[in-house]
C-alpha cells in the first residue's frame, strides 16, 4: 500500500465538482467510505453505502490514508475504450477489498465474505458459507438447507433458530416485524457477498439485537454479466442445480438467478429440498438518482429426523428417534418420537423491494422498501402440534448521510426503519404425522420502529470519536381467534406408542396478550488508527431486544406421547392449560469490547474481545422429554467472548486462514443454576484451513474444524456433548475459460458426533437431546461461464 504508484479502479459514477490545485474528488455517497469500486457491491449495508450502475475509473495515488476521516480520492473519465479483460476480472476482488477497508476502520465487530471465498460445494449450506468467520458459530441442524443454530455473541438458546439475528437480504430484512426468521430462506449461494456484523455494529441497519446482523448482497447485471449454470452433487442423494443470467444496456442492468437442492440425507429420515429464485433491476433516473428493485421466492421443506440420546448417537447415528417407552412404571430414552409423528417444515417466502439513492453533492439520500410474504407448516412433535403460519410483512427504511470530507467514515448519519405485519397462526393436533382437529388460531400482529442517529468526529491527527445512539419501540398483539369452548387433546399408550388412547379435552382459555417495548441504547467508541494498515478500538454499548410472537405464546403440558394441554396421557379430561403467554420483559445488556485489526504484506489479523451484562435475557426452555416450556427472562448472566481471525501467506501458492471463537456465557448468581454455562454455548471453537494453488489452473484445500471441550445440553450443566475434530479436503480444477470442476471429501475420518443439540434445561442422563452430524461424504460438480 506504500508508495506512488497510481492504481486505476471502478467506482460507481456520481457527480464530481473541481478540487483545488487541478485536481477532481469525488462526493458521491458511493466513496464516502472508500475510494474503490462499490459497483459491484450495490446493495452492501456498510454505512453510507449506495446503490450503482456505471462505473467510471479512478486514479488514486497509494499514500498511507492517515486518518479514517481524511481519505481523499482522485476521479478521471475513462476514455471511449471497453475496458480490459484484465480490469474486468479485477472488479470483483476490488469490489471485496472496498467493503473490507471500510470494515478496517469500523469500530466494532464485522467481517465479509466475498464470493470468491465461498468455496463450490456439493453439499452448500449456511455452515460451510460462514465456517471462516470467528465469532459466528453456525452449527448444521440436519445437514442440509434447515434451520441451522447461529451462535452470535447472544443468538443461542433456540433450536430450531428463529429470533436473536437480523437477517438482511440486500439491507431489507427477512425477519418477521416481530423479529422472527427462518434461517432456511437465507441463501448464500446466491449471494455475491455476505457482510457480518456483530453486537452494536447493527444497530445502524434497524437491529434489536444483541448479537448482530448478517447481510446477504446480490449480484447485478453490472457486477456480473453473462450467463452460467452449475450442476452438482454425491453421497446421501445430493443433487444441486444453478444458473443465472445478467447484462446491462445503457441504464438499465438486469440480474436473474436460480438454485435448486435436494437431499435424501444422512439419516434414515432425513429428506430436504429448496427451489430458490430472485432477481433484480437497476436504472440509473439520472446522474445522481439511482433505483433498483428486487424480487425472490424461496419454497423450503426438509424432515426433522429428531434427536438421539448419547448411546443411540454413538451406536448408530443414521436412525431415527423413536421416543421414550415406559418399561415397569420407568420412562427410558427420553424424547421425541419422529418415527410415530414425522416432524417436518415446509416454508416458502416471496419478497419484492426497492432501494432508491440520491446523492447531492456531500449528502446521501436513501430509500427502501420491501414487503414479504410467508406461508410456513411446521409440524412438531405430538407435545407441541401442526402450527401453521401465513402472513405479509411490511418494512420502510430511509437513512442520510453526510461526508463533506470524502472520508473513509461518514461525518454523520442516521437510520429510520419501520416494519409492521400481521399473520394468521393456526394450530393443530399432530396425530401420527396427520393434521388432526385444530385447537388453537390467533391473530398475530407486530410492528417495529428503530430510530438511530451517529457521527465520527476526528478529535486529534489519527484519533476518531464515533458516538451513538438508537431507539426502539415495538407491539406484539396477539388476538385469539379460537372459538370453541373446549380444545381437543389427543394421547398415546406410553408402554406402546402406537395405540391411541380415548380423546379429550380441556376447557379453552384466552391466549390474547398486548405488550409493548421500547428502550434507548446508546454507544461510543474511540478508534486509532496509527497508519493505514492497523486499527484500534474501544467501545461501550447498551443493546435492546423485544421477545418475539413464539417467546410470547408457546405450546405446552405436552409429553412425548401426548398432546398439548395433556400432561398425563391417561388423563383424558385433566385440566390444564395447552398455551402459555408468558409476561416477558426486553433482553437489555451493556457491552464493552475492545479490538485490533491490521495487516502486512504476508499477514493480516483481526482480534475483538467484548463483555455483556445481560438483564432478562430471554431463554427458551424445554423439559427432560423436549417438550416446550415457553420461553422466560433469566435474571441476570454474562457473556465474554474473543473472536480472532487470521491470515497468512506463506508463499504465492500456499496461504492459510484461522478462524477461532471463545465463549463463556453465564448464569449470574441465579437461585436455581448458579454461576453455571448457558445450555448450547459452544465454549470454543476453532477452523484452520490451508489451501495450496498447485497450478494456475489447480487448487487445493484441507479445512479442520475443532471443538475441543465438552458442550453443556442443559442449564444445569448435568450433561454434555463430546469434543470433536473434522477434516475436510476439497479441489477445483479450471479446464479453460468456460469449464470449471470441483470435488470435495466431508468428514474425511467418518467421525460420529453431535453437531448440535437441543437445549433443555435440565437433562437426563438418557437424554435425547444429540443431532448427529453427516458421516463422510463424496461430492463433484461442475460450472460454467459464458
């Protein structure tokens, strides 16, 4: 980065006014984070980012940026000439290095992941994706495109995972206005990028979180032309299919793209399969005015094969869980029975948006849009039921920045997202993997408003102040619609679980509820930055979390055998309530985090370490059988973390990545619990890769991925999953300029273990309560580019 030599780059085209001494620089919202390309990163949520179409170069001269609000840039207009295949194929990786430098100066947890670091998968799932990100644990739930548990700072206490992360596809989130998501929708592989964003970094993008925000960047027309189809697949049945198509004429570019999976998978029940399609349209209205819109449909179903307790984990991880059975009085293997009651999810989204930008001369104008629409079945076990849920979620975001410097870093911005929607939830008996008779309907209405205001005031040479402060208010209406007097309950024999006992029922009673939340959480953070390679960091926060509609009513007085509102079998006409609506309060916590980043010509690194104190932090408990409790705020824990990334390259052909995640949440003084870890938290965990470019044409890749402590099932830490260590070896192979192949071995030992579990709060010894991972896995494709 040292020296004069100009380099030449794009970036998106905006107005340009005369600099003193002869020279351009640009004012365009598109560099006031940087001076390289965006274009090819239209729709990144990196602060003060915007939209783009046509790109014009820059020459900039490779001084030191001294100060993150001091960077200037030089703009010249290409000559009439296309531009070289050369700088063509460049853009891409520019475009990566664009949101990663203004990453560098941020002062807080972030990480990207650009396409060329998503490896060609037989097997893609948001795990492989996000495996290189220290900090972000993302743990497969059934091997393929699920619901996998994301582990985030905060976001671990659910399987499946349904709250705790916003979601954003393009900056528009997918969550629910309530907060809720199904992880399942999001799609890296048809991502351009994918932008990470830990604890408070957020909260700038309309986040109530504690933990953070996952960004999911589309390519255009612009960023990639042409056309391309890839098929792929191997062990367990995996058959994978994409394409996509794009192009620009004048000002307007246009981006189509698909992907199909289906799986068999690991176990015996254990299918899955995704269509998945979107595209969007940029128009440049004029020189300063730019508009894309966006629209996608994903439909989404896979079986919930159920979890094993330790024994049958070990003794073959292929079945299926079969439930408990009473032998003697005495309940063995406690649990679901997925044999009897087929436990699956099928879950589709349509989504339709626009993101327009102005930029007038050092100010930025930005506007979103999205609305989407979800029908989600998800058939649970017989203590919980069918719940169905179809509805249509409404969000607006308008944000403004202002950068009369051209800096690295806005000088002040500030975010207004709205979102509201209503669904339609239905609930069901599941009777032997059958919709029986319904007892249970409500009207679930939600709406959230985030208000978030921020500068960065350079207070001495490399010294940067970055202050802010955000607002929440949120409704979770609930009416319930259910008009019977009486709701209907069903039972199995526990000692044989396939003969039903006489049906009952117990009286209705009213799971209406109105709650209302808002909280202020303000931050401030110091940054240094001693030369353009390295950055320091220090920063306080307070983060505000709402619960969601499933924290507030959940299914309960459930059993294995039994449904909802059933807490005995026997007792048909036993009262007992079937929902629970529970009063929860917001998760509020303060944080201190602190970091370092930087690079050299061989080595790069990237170190945060943060501390929350957490009041009501809300948990989602289930029973010895994994049957709900609904959710409860804890008292008080604490959450410490390190979260380091590291790069080296030891060699033009041979460079290796570590990525490794601390975690050490805690229950504070709590009457019941102690001092104990959280159920689910993986304490560490460690991926080391090493990839070696043999030819130009040739690579090749190892991975391991290392858990190497026991993992608490349950609050009571009274039961545990084991350490584990996997190794991956994968190759690519470039035949020529069209054709591309690729291969890979998963889990090359053929190791057993566990790769999640449920959370509960307190375990048995025989508890079901172990996922079991894939076995070892053979998968090819191949792709082409024209």
């Amino acid at each position: 980065m040292n020296g004069d030599t100009p380099t030449k780059v794009a970036i998106a085209t905006g107005t340009i006014r005369q600099a003193g001494g002869g020279a351009f620089r640009t004012v365009t919202a598109a560099v006031l984070l940087s001076s390289v390309s965006q274009a090819c990163l239209a729709q990144s949520a990196t602060p003060g980012s915007t939209i783009a179409l046509d790109p014009i170069l820059v020459e900039q001269s490779r001084q030191p940026e001294r100060s993150a609000v001091r960077s200037r840039t030089v703009v010249s207009r290409p000559s009439a000439s296309a531009p070289t295949a050369a700088q063509q194929q460049a853009q891409p990786a520019q475009s990566a290095d664009v949101v990663r430098r203004r990453f560098d100066v941020l002062p807080g947890g972030v990480a990207l992941v650009a396409q060329q670091d998503m490896a060609s998968r037989g097997n893609p799932t948001l795990a492989n994706s996000l495996s290189g990100i220290p900090g972000l644990i993302v743990q497969n739930f059934l091997g393929s495109n699920d619901q996998p548990r994301i582990q985030m700072r905060g976001a671990a206490q659910q399987n499946p995972a349904e709250r705790g992360v916003l979601i954003l596809n393009n900056g528009l989130p997918i969550n629910r206005a309530d907060g809720s998501f199904i992880v399942g929708f999001a799609n890296p592989q048809q991502a351009e990028s994918i932008e990470v964003y830990r604890g408070y970094m957020a909260n700038r993008l309309g986040a109530t979180v504690l933990s953070g925000a996952i960004n999911f960047v589309s390519p255009t027309g612009s960023s990639q032309p042409g056309a391309q189809i890839g098929v792929s697949g191997g062990s367990f049945g995996q058959f994978n299919t994409s394409g996509q198509v794009g192009g620009k004429k004048d000002n307007v570019d246009a981006f189509f793209q698909f992907d199909t999976t289906r799986r068999d998978g690991f176990r015996d029940y254990n299918s899955s399969e995704r269509v998945s399609v979107n595209g969007n349209v940029g128009v440049a209205l004029s020189e300063n005015v730019k508009t894309r819109f966006f629209m996608g449909y994903t439909d989404l179903g896979f079986d919930v094969a159920g979890p094993l307790n330790k024994a049958a984990l070990y003794a073959d991880p292929k079945q299926t869980a079969t439930g408990p059975r009473v032998v003697g009085g005495v309940a063995t293997n406690p649990g679901p029975n997925a044999v009897r009651d087929k436990p699956r999810r099928e879950a589709s989204q349509f989504m339709v948006g626009n993101r327009t930008t102005a930029t007038f001369d050092a100010h930025l104008f930005d506007v979103a849009m999205g609305y989407t629409y979800t029908d989600d079945q998800f058939r649970f076990p017989i203590s919980s039921g069918v719940r169905t849920t179809q509805g249509g979620d409404f969000t607006g975001v308008a944000r403004y920045a202002y950068n009369p410097a051209a800096a690295l870093l806005p000088l002040f911005e500030t975010t207004a997202q709205y979102s509201v929607g209503s669904a339609d939830r239905g609930y069901y008996l599941n009777q032997s993997g059958q919709t029986g008779a319904q007892f249970g309907a409500n009207r679930l209405n939600a709406q959230t408003l985030s208000l978030y205001a921020g500068a960065n005031v350079p207070v001495w040479q490399q010294w940067v102040l970055s202050p802010s402060i955000s607002y929440a208010y949120a409704t979770r209406d609930n009416d319930d619609v259910y008009t019977a007097a009486r709701r209907p309950t069903i039972a199995y024999n526990p000692s044989n679980p396939t003969a039903l006992l006489p049906n009952g029922s117990v009286a209705t009673q009213s799971s209406s509820y109105s709650r209302n939340y808002s909280g202020w959480s303000p931050s401030l953070a110091l940054t240094y930055r001693p030369d353009a390679m390295q950055t320091f960091f220090i920063a306080g926060s307070h983060s505000f979390e709402p619960p969601t509609h499933d924290d507030l009513i959940a299914t309960v007085n459930g059993t294995p055998n039994s449904s909802p509102g059933r807490p005995t079998p026997n007792g048909a006409l036993l009262a007992a309530a079937a929902f629970a609506t529970p009063n929860l309060g917001a998760q509020t916590a303060n944080t201190v985090e602190g970091g370092w980043r930087g690079r050299t010509d061989r080595f790069s690194w990237d170190v945060v370490t943060y501390y929350s104190w957490v009041d009501n932090e809300l948990l989602t408990l289930r029973d010895v059988t994994g049957a709900a409790l609904a959710a409860v705020n804890a008292d008080r824990t604490t959450h410490f973390g390190v979260e380091l990334g590291a790069g080296v390259r030891f060699s033009d052909r041979l460079s290796g990545r570590l990525a490794y995640t601390y975690q050490d949440f805690r229950f504070a003084g709590d009457p019941v619990r102690g001092n104990n870890h959280l159920g689910g938290v993986v304490p560490h965990l460690i991926h080391a890769q090493l990839q070696l470019q043999a030819t130009d044409a040739w690579m090749v890749q190892g991975a391991v991925r290392w858990s190497p402590t026991e993992v608490a099932v349950d609050n009571m830490n009274t039961l545990f999953a084991d350490p584990y260590a996997v190794a991956d070896l994968r190759t690519e192979y470039q035949i020529d300029k069209t054709f591309r192949v690729f291969g890979e071995i998963t889990n090359l030992f053929d190791k057993t273990y566990a790769a999640t579990t449920l959370v509960v709060d307190q375990a048995t010894s025989g508890q079901a309560a172990f996922l079991p991972a894939d076995g070892r896995g053979f998968y090819a494709g191949i792709k082409a580019k024209f």
